[in-house]
C-alpha cells in the first residue's frame, strides 16, 4: 500500500520524482520476504518493477541512465528475495517435516516420553504414559509429576543434575493412576533452549513390570525345583542312613528281647533292660519316620473321607493344646474323599498343629479346615509340583511368631528345626512332606514374622473308592520241627540273630554269609525255605534266588532289607509280587512271615494229596 501510495504521489506531483519513492519500490520485495512465500515476493517485486517503469514513463525518465539503473536495481533485489523466501520456505518445511517426525516418534513411541519443568510440572505426555500410568494427556499435563510418586527432593535433585548429567536406565518404581506399582527404568536428559539454558527436564520410562514379574517367576520356580531336588537328595541319604540303622536296631531290639525272656539280671537290670528296649523302639519309630520323607514307608492306601481326619484330630489333639490355644476345626459340607493312608493322614495334621502349638508360647488360635478346589496353573510356593486338577485343600493356620523366608526354605527338610533340641527332632515337617508327595499332594508354606504361618496340603481327590487293608498284628506261631531254612546274609550280626530266632524256634537253620556260599550249600542239601537279604555285595538276593529256583522251582523265598518293596522296586527291579520283610523286625514278625508263606505253600500240595485218596 505504501509502494503505491508513493507511486501515485511521485506521478502527479509537480516537484521532481523524491528519492524516497524509488527506494520504497526497491525495499517492498525485501519487506515481503519475511511473511511471504516466493511467488509473493516475485509478484511483489513485479509490481514494484511495473510501477517504477510507470513513474518513470509519466515522468518522462524512460530512457536516462539513472532510470535504467534504478530498473536494473529493483530486477536484482527482486530476484535476491525471491531465493531468499524459497530458502526461508524450504526450511521451515524441513523444520515441520522435522516436528511432525519427532511427535510422530514420541507418539509412536513404547516408551513413555514425560516431559515437564524443572518445578516439576508435567509439559509432555506421550500415548505410552497413558498406558503405563493410566492418565489420560488431558488429566496430566499441567499436573505435577508427584503425582506418580515423585517426592520433592528427586525433583530438586534431578533439576540440579540435568545441567550437567545425563541420567541412563536406572529403575525405580512409580505410581499408576489405580495406586498399583509400575516398574519402569528410566533415562532423564535435560531441554535446552537456544542460549543453551536448561528449561525442561525429559523423562523415558520404559515398563519393566511385566518383565520383573516373570523374572520373579522364574526365580521362584527355579528355588522350588532347587529345593524339590534338595529334597530329593536328603530322601535318598535319609533312606540309606535308615537302612543301615535297621540292620542295627534289629540286632539290639531282638537280643534285647531274647535278655528279658532269659530273666537276666534281676530288679534293676530288668528295669534298665526294659530301658533299653524302649530307647530301640524310639529309635525303630525315628527309622520310619525317615523313611516316611523319603517315600519308602509301606503304604496301606484307602478311600476316606478327610472331614473325618479333621474332626477325630480335634478331639484328640484340643485337650493335648492347653487352655492358651484355641483349636478351630472347619469341615467341608460335602465329603472329602481321598486315597491315602489313614495313620499317615493322621499324623500330617498332629504334626502341623502341634508344630502350630509350639509356634505359639503364649498362646494364640490354630485353624484348621479343608474344602475341595480346583487347581488350573502352577501353584508358586507347592512342592513338589502337581498337575492341573481336583484337589483337597488343608490349610492349618496358626497366630504365633512367624518366620522369615530364609527359614521357611529350609522348613522341610530332615533335622532342620528352629526348636530347641528339648522340643523336637527336626524330623515332623520332613515326614509331613513325604507323606503328602507320597499321597500325590504338594505343600506349601507362607509365613511372616510376628504375623503367624499358614501350611497349605494339596491331596488329589480320590478318583476310585477302592481300598487296601492293612496287615494284621504279628502273632508267634507253634513251633516247628522238620523245616530247613537257608538264610543269606552279609550282615554277620543280623545272620546270627536270626540263625538263632529260628533255631530256637525249631527250625534247622543252614547260614550263609554270601551268594556264593549258598550256592555250595544248595548243591549239598534240601532247602524248605530260602530267607535271603536283597542287597548284598557280588551276588545281591534276586540272583541268588533265580539260581536256586532253576533247581528248585517251589521253593518259596522271603527277602528281607531295610529298605523299602517301593523302594527296592524302582531301583533293583524287583517283582511287585515278591515276598518281603522290612527291617528292624521282632521274632515274632520274622516267625510269623515264615509260618504264613510256608503254610501258604503246602496248602496245594495237601489239596493234592487229599484229592488222590478220593
């Protein structure tokens, strides 16, 4: 409007043509480059080309030399604007193109990008904080960055640190909007403005939530296999020490017995007699209960009903917890049917309350109830691990001190106990756990110090009502007379001990101390009955009894060991129908086996014979 004005004014005016009109046309493209794009600034400057050429016609200036040069002028000028607006446009469209790709980034981003000022309050908020956090833009910009859990001094730290730092993945936890904790690592770099100050902090939280909860995962399935192949492993050493000491109890348990009947002694060495032989009995019940952690107990498995283990344990046990301690017995509506040995199941919840009693010096509550459920994932913190399925659940909870999780770890295994050495063997929480994983189960336990102990059983729910009976108490059988036994043992004492069981029993006994000893015998006599150990060096007992009976086929055999049928089973590939006596037996347990299996044997041929008469 200007450049026109002066045109106007430069033309009908009688002075001559002012100075400041030609400058005005040559400055108005110049003026334009600032706002314009470049067909502007060359529309610009051909219009101020057209009016200095319409001055200078009606002024009648055309053809002097200053008229042309003043053209030639606003030609150039024109021309340098014209690239100066095109180079002016070329970079601000690199520089939107430039914005639009970083907010393309950032809202593309996984991470969350949080930028806010160095008071702390939030300027920037990308997509992925919306997810994290759960706030939308809108609630979070203009918020403070407290809000996620940032306390004040971080924020005065971070603000002095970003002016000379940059601060790369360290994790911290932050609050989300529904008050739960995200995990997230963080990088913070501080926003520069174009004196290179300072002006905002940037924040990159990458969520490690999901991350760290599989590690935990891992973690934790990783210390139950740990513990369940430490387990494994102390089973197997507690299986061996076993045996070996039921070889000795059998010996000191039978000469025992055979000092009372004799009457040695008279008053008070019956009575230390009488000591001993219940000192040997204790010690026989520690044996089983080793081999109860290491699943070598024989198992007299049945259908029963756990409601009624609940409630006879109630009455049993409530009188035995003193006045201080309340026993609480909750029962399912429905039964609870479970194939397991009654006597075990019995023993799973007196050793869980009584361990609940002790964990509670001045007194508190003990709750125990079961009740069915339904198991469709891994259960973190059961051992050993057990398939999805119906199981019975027993929780037995107690209000006493608690214990912290580097005990808790160690709470099954055989001699650990925190009791003092008065209060308890170490032993009782070992033969819970090998009761339950030898009924199918998993048992878990969650403890805090000074907020008590829960133990949870998980017993697979009986999928058939059939049961197995129990054997009957031992009774000693008439004497015998005309009956020969070879015994094979490579324990010299238990050979001696039951060489003279069954001699003063009336047997002929022939002893042997090894396989190949016996084989020489065989060749030489008649045998009736072969009683042989099962693990023996060179030549172990199922050999032995293969070669004999390729000679004599009838012949009945009954092993003897320390170890376990189930055990022996799955390690020497014994028969599942084999005749076995476990050690340490009495003499009427021993007499008893040999009377029943060689009665069993003569039962046909008796048959026989009565049969030809007729």
């Amino acid at each position: 409007m200007a450049v026109t004005v002066a045109a106007v004014y430069a033309v009908v005016a009688e002075s001559p043509v002012p100075a400041v009109a030609f400058g005005m046309m040559a400055v108005g493209p110049c003026l334009a480059v600032g706002a314009s794009k470049p067909r502007a600034v060359a529309a610009i400057g051909a219009y101020a080309l057209v009016l200095t050429m319409w001055i200078s016609t009606a002024r009648g200036l055309w053809e002097t030399t200053t008229e042309t040069r003043r053209l030639l002028l606003i030609t150039c000028i024109s021309a340098l604007c014209i690239g100066l607006a095109h180079g002016r446009q070329v970079a601000e469209e690199q520089a939107a193109e430039s914005r639009a790709r970083l907010e393309e980034i950032v809202r593309s981003s996984g991470d969350a990008i949080i930028t806010a000022s160095l008071d702390g309050d939030i300027t920037g908020w990308n997509p992925a904080a919306e997810r994290i956090y759960g706030y939308t833009a809108q609630e979070a910009i203009g918020s403070g960055i407290a809000m996620l859990g940032v306390t004040s001094d971080e924020i005065s730290v971070t603000a002095r640190l970003v002016h000379h730092h940059r601060l790369d993945d360290f994790e911290v936890e932050r609050k989300r909007k529904d008050g739960s904790i995200a995990v997230v690592s963080l990088s913070i770099a501080g926003l520069l403005n174009r004196d290179g100050d300072v002006f905002e902090v940037c924040t990159t939280h990458r969520d490690l939530t999901a991350q760290r909860a599989v590690e935990a995962r891992e973690r934790q399935l990783s210390d139950r296999s740990a513990q369940a192949e430490r387990l494994e492993s102390l089973g197997r050493l507690a299986g061996g020490v076993a045996h070996d000491f039921n070889n000795l109890l059998a010996i000191i348990l039978n000469y025992t017995d055979f000092a009372i009947e004799q009457g040695a002694g008279v008053g008070s060495a019956q009575d230390d007699l009488a000591r001993v032989r219940g000192a040997a009995d204790r010690a026989r019940m520690l044996c089983r209960q080793l081999l109860i952690f290491a699943k070598s107990e024989p198992t007299h498995a049945e259908a029963i009903d756990l409601n009624l283990i609940l409630v006879d344990s109630r009455d049993l046990l409530a009188p035995m917890l003193g006045e201080h301690i309340e026993l609480v017995v909750r029962r399912a509506a429905e039964p609870l049917m479970v194939q397991a040995d009654r006597t075990k199941l019995e023993q799973v919840l007196l050793n869980l309350i009584i361990n609940a009693r002790d964990a509670m010096p001045n007194g508190g509550t003990v709750v125990a109830e079961a009740t069915a459920t339904d198991i469709n994932e891994e259960q973190i913190g059961v051992h050993p691990a057990i398939p999805p399925g119906t199981y019975v659940e027993v929780l037995v909870r107690d209000t006493g001190v608690g214990m912290p999780p580097e005990l808790a770890a160690h709470i099954f295994e055989p001699f650990f106990t925190t009791k003092s050495k008065d209060r308890g063997t170490g032993l009782g929480l070992a033969t819970v756990y090998g009761i339950v994983t030898e009924a199918g189960g998993g048992i878990g336990v969650d403890s805090e110090v000074n907020a008590g102990t829960t133990f949870r059983v998980l017993l697979p729910v009986a999928a058939e009502p059939a049961t197995q009976a129990g054997e009957s108490t031992p009774t000693r059988p008439p004497a015998v007379h005309d009956k020969h036994v070879l015994v094979v043992e490579d324990d010299e004492g238990v050979l001696d001990l039951v060489a003279r069981i069954l001699e003063e029993h009336g047997y002929t006994v022939t002893a042997a101390g090894d396989g190949s000893t016996a084989l020489e015998e065989v060749d030489r006599k008649h045998f009736d009955l072969l009683l042989t150990d099962v693990i023996m060096p060179i030549m172990p007992g199922p050999t032995l009894a293969k070669l004999i009976q390729q000679t004599q086929p009838q012949l009945p055999v009954l092993f003897m060991s320390g170890y376990t049928k189930s055990l022996l089973g799955a390690h020497h590939a014994l028969d599942p129908d084999i005749e076995l006596i476990q050690k340490p037996f009495t003499a009427d347990e021993l007499l008893d086996r040999i009377h029943r299996l060689l009665t069993a044997v003569a039962a046909p041929e008796t048959d026989r014979l009565a049969a030809g008469r007729r």
